[in-house]
C-alpha cells in the first residue's frame, strides 16, 4: 500500500516538474537563452535614408542659403534587430560638407542616428557611415549632390 502512495506522489511531481519547465520554455523560449547574443552590427542590413538628394549650395551669408540634407542612418545586427545606444561616425568625400550638428552620434531606441549635411561648393558628396565600436562601414549608402 505504501508503495502505490509512494508511486502516485513521485507521479504527481513528475507532472509537477514537466508543467513548470513547459511554462519556463514558453515565456522564454531556449532558442533565445541559448542563442550567443552578437553585438556588432551588419553592414548588409545597416542602412542610411538621405533625404532630399539633392539640395542647393550656398554660404549662410549669402542670398543663397544652402539646403540641410537630412542623413538618418540605422543600425541592425545580423538578424535584423535595432541596436540602440551605438556611437556612428559619418565622413564625408569630398570634406567641403559640413556636418551638423557633429560628425559623431549615438542610435536612438530604434537603432537611429541623425545628422545634417550642408555644403558651400557644388558637386556630388559620397558618404561613409562607421559604427565606433567595431569599426565597421555600411555597404550601399546613397550619394548626394549640391547644385548651384
């Protein structure tokens, strides 16, 4: 007799222990807990948004006043998720365009970092965006172009 009480205690937590685990499991799934976490960001799914393309140069004490084109640019990790809290650093080719309000800033909540360029000479401006950290480049990044 006391070994079938014996058998339906050790039964019930067993079952105990197997409903825990499913809820551990399914709050946080083990692909995550077991998945190494990557901290350096894609350069293929990094992007940069400028906007407009295409602005006028001029001097600020001029009549002309030059155009702030807006530069976002975002970083992702190799599975696409937002890195926030990253420093990036834009340069500039030729470097007659200024940046604003410096050429150093850190990702927001949604892994989004925002400069202005502007410039006083014509011409097209290749741009380069580097994450400070790893010191990686993002491929594809849109060229700009100042007219007169």
């Amino acid at each position: 007799m006391k070994d079938k009480a014996f058998m339906s205690l050790v039964g019930a937590f067993f079952i105990l222990f197997v409903a825990a685990i499913g809820v551990i499991v399914m709050n946080n799934p083990t692909s995550n807990v077991l998945r190494a976490k990557n901290s350096v960001p894609s350069p293929l799914k990094s992007f940069v948004i400028v906007f407009p393309q295409v602005g006028v140069a001029g001097d600020v004490n001029s009549s002309k006043t030059p155009t702030k084109i807006k530069v976002s640019v975002f970083l992702r990790d190799v599975s696409g998720n937002v890195m926030p809290d990253r420093s990036v650093k834009i340069t500039t080719n030729p470097t007659s365009a200024a940046i604003s309000p410096t050429d150093t800033a850190f990702t927001n909540n949604i892994g989004m970092a925002e400069f202005s360029l502007s410039s006083n000479v014509a011409g097209q401006v290749a741009l380069n965006a580097t994450d400070v950290a790893s010191n990686m480049s993002i491929s594809n990044i849109p060229t700009l172009e100042f007219t007169e």
